[in-house]
C-alpha cells in the first residue's frame, strides 16, 4: 500500500501540472508514472526529479544506448524493484535487448569491454552507496572514459537514485511492466 496516494492529474498543485506537462513529452508510452504522480505532490520534489532529467538531454554528451545502459545498470545495482524495472524499460525503448540488459546488470558483459568497464563504475557506485574501488575507476579510465565521461554517468546514477530513494520512501506500487523473462 502506497503511503503517499496517486493524485489523478488534475488533483496535483498548479506549479507541478506543466512539469508532468513536459514528462508525457518525454515518456514512451505519454503517460505519468505512478512515482511521478507521487513526486507531484509536493512541486519542488518532482521540479528536483525534471531537473536531473532535464539536465542530462540538455548537457549530456553520451550516447543515448550508454546513458540507458548506465541508467539499467543503476537500477539493478540499486536493487529496489520499481527502478530495476523502469530503467531496464529505458534501455530497452533505445534498442537493448531482453537478453542484452539482463547479461550486463547481473554483470555479465555487454560484449564491448569500454561499456562493460563504466557499468562496472555505476554497479560499484549502486552497491557501495557511491563508493568505487579504484581497480573499477582506472580500468574504465584505461579503457577510454575520461574523468568527464566518467562524472557524467554519475548523473545518469543519480536519476536512479533519486527514484530508487523516492520510490521506497513512498511505497510506490509498480506500475512499470517489465521488458525482461521473469526469473526461475
């Protein structure tokens, strides 16, 4: 049960109506989320939320299949159910497959060693609240990221984290189907 109640859209605050506004823009299916009607409640959380969005389209320099990688690998790295399934959903919508995101969450490989070393930067930093052992960071330096790249996928973690925290703050129920076979 959800501790904060889903608001039907015209029942959010005025400031967090053009927000959601902007979020059906960018959403695949155009429609708010359950955790995004929660953010709503309260303008300046969701205006918070936005601003991470907003930021990484504006600003972001990596490519959209990386960010989304970054963002599955978060997800699962965080192990909260509702991100691993929203963000494995963003993967997916930029061209991941199934088989693919489960094989580099579960830190399997992607099969491309540059990618798989930056996961291994988010999944420590998921894991480890933030922490990350410097065998991780230099092996991603090593293959090619360098320290902008490598700041800059912490601000596709923080987006994980940021819904992860809010998520299980609120009791948010899932509503976010998931792309990926269910587990044995």
């Amino acid at each position: 049960m959800p501790r904060i109640p889903v608001p039907a859209l015209d029942e959010v605050p005025p400031a967090s109506k053009e927000l959601l506004e902007w979020i059906v823009q960018k959403q695949p299916t155009g429609k708010v989320i359950n955790m995004q009607a929660q953010l709503a409640v309260a303008p300046a959380t969701l205006a918070g939320y936005v601003a991470l969005r907003r930021t990484t389209e504006e600003h972001g320099t990596l490519d959209q299949r990386t960010r989304t990688a970054v963002l599955a690998m978060s997800g699962a790295a965080l192990g909260v159910p509702y991100v691993e399934r929203l963000t494995a959903r963003i993967a997916s919508a930029a061209g991941w497959q199934p088989d693919e995101i489960v094989r580099f969450t579960e830190g399997l490989g992607s099969g491309d060693e540059r990618l798989d070393s930056l996961l291994a930067v988010v999944g420590e930093a998921g894991k480890n609240v933030g922490l990350v052992d410097d065998t991780a960071w230099k092996r991603a330096a090593h293959n090619g990221w360098t320290p902008e790249q490598l700041v800059e996928a912490f601000a596709y973690f923080s987006i994980a984290v940021y819904s992860a925290y809010f998520t299980n703050f609120a009791a948010t129920e899932l509503d976010v189907p998931s792309v990926l076979a269910a587990k044995a």
